[in-house]
C-alpha cells in the first residue's frame, strides 16, 4: 500500500500514513502562518527514512498553502539546515540555525486529554499548601510554573474540566478518568503543568512554597518561604530548613 500524506487539521499535525503506522509533525495554525512543534516517528518506521520523507512533504504542503514558517521542532529544523531549499518559507526574524524553544507534552491518566509547554518554566519547586495537599492526596506537589501563552490544549478540551475553590487556582482535570493535568493561576498569569506529567521534562526546583503548611520536613538546601516569594505576590518571608 503507498504512503499517503495528508493535513489533519482537527488533530492539527501533517500525517504520513505508511500502510497503517502513522508519523507525524504537529503544528500551530494563525491566519498566513504555522509553527510546526513537534515530529513523532513510531519506532517500527525506523531506518527507513520516513522522517526525512515526512519533513519534506509537510515543508511542501507549508509551501502550497502560502504559510509563513515557524519552526520549534528540532528535527525540522535540522531537516532544513540540510535541505536549504526551505529557508525562503520561514518568517520574518526566524533563523533556521538558530536554537529552538524545548517543548513537552503532557496528558492525563487516560490519554484523552494533551497539553504542550513551550519555552522555559518560570519557576519549579514544591508546594506544601493545604490545597495541593488536598487536591493530589499527597504532602507535596511539584510544580512547574509556564507563561499562558506557552500552553497549549492539543487534544481532548471537550473533556478538561475546571474547579475552582477559590479565585487564585482553576484546576484543570479530564472528565473522563479524573487524571489531574495542570492549575492556572490567573493573578501570576501563570499555568502550573504538574512537572510529573511532562514527558522529557527535568523537574530543577529552585524553591519550596507554602512551607508553614508543611506535613514533612525536606532537608535538602533549597528556599523555604512561608507562603510565597514576593514576585509571586507571597510575602517573601522564610523559614529554616
């Protein structure tokens, strides 16, 4: 059976289907324009040079549909750095030898539910507060704190629910199988992606937060802050190891 290559815009990623095995590169869509994010190879297409067929037929399709490029996928952007015929495609300002932004998926307990993370965590640490404690049954809670527009919903958002016990955190769940899959903190214009869940992701905590509501003590050199850090909107004040 041949390869067929097509544009899944409801699943937002360019697919080669190799005789039922699907490879594909994800995207971001904007009116003139696409970001492509991510490139995924099942390993039973390995060696076979399907990724190198996949990138040259999604850049084409980039080019037929008259799209300004943007790339966050290492493996296009290498792809291009080596087909050099691609680079008029890219937008005003994008290099293609410049670095990309790392990127990480995340989903909850039954798969139904995807998010993405772009970019660099503002902060990482652990919350010790009575709501986290609540809400993942569990002394402590890593997080991982992302700029709004670094995260992005990439499947399943019928099924994210939201629950709010007070103005400062809307946690966000799947409706299906209640897998917890991250919390939005309006007032920080932040969005705490749950570090255990980010596939790839090294979890480096800077800090401890919310230590007054401790249930163990950690010992291990890090801050420890009574609620907040004050660029957070806590008091800064500290407490010992």
């Amino acid at each position: 059976m041949p390869e067929a290559f097509r544009d899944n815009e409801e699943r937002e990623r360019f697919e080669l289907d190799v005789d039922g095995p699907i490879a594909f590169v994800t995207y971001r869509k904007t009116e003139g324009a696409i970001t492509l994010v991510h490139t995924e190879v099942p390993p039973e297409l390995g060696g076979r040079g399907i990724g190198s067929k996949l990138g040259r037929a999604t850049l084409d399709a980039v080019r037929a549909q008259g799209r300004k490029l943007s790339v966050e996928c290492d493996f296009i952007r290498n792809f291009m750095r080596k087909e050099s015929g691609y680079n008029d495609l890219l937008a005003d300002g994008e290099d293609a030898d410049a670095e990309p932004q790392a990127s990480y998926r995340a989903g909850c307990f039954c798969g139904a539910v995807e998010v993405e993370v772009t970019g660099k965590a503002m902060f990482a640490g652990y919350c010790h507060c009575a709501d986290c404690q609540a809400w993942s049954a569990a002394p402590i809670n890593a997080f991982s704190l992302w700029k709004s527009d670094g995260v992005r919903i990439t499947r399943g958002e019928a099924e994210l629910g939201t629950f709010n016990k007070t103005e400062h955190s809307y946690r966000k769940f799947c409706k299906r199988c209640g897998g917890h899959v991250m919390t939005e903190h309006p007032r920080m214009r932040l969005i705490d992606v749950y570090a255990n869940l980010l596939k790839g992701y090294q979890h480096q905590p800077t800090l401890h937060a919310n230590y007054a509501s401790k249930m163990v003590s950690v010992r291990d050199g890090l801050p420890k802050y009574a609620d907040l850090p004050a660029e957070l909107g806590g008091s800064g004040e500290m407490l010992p190891d």
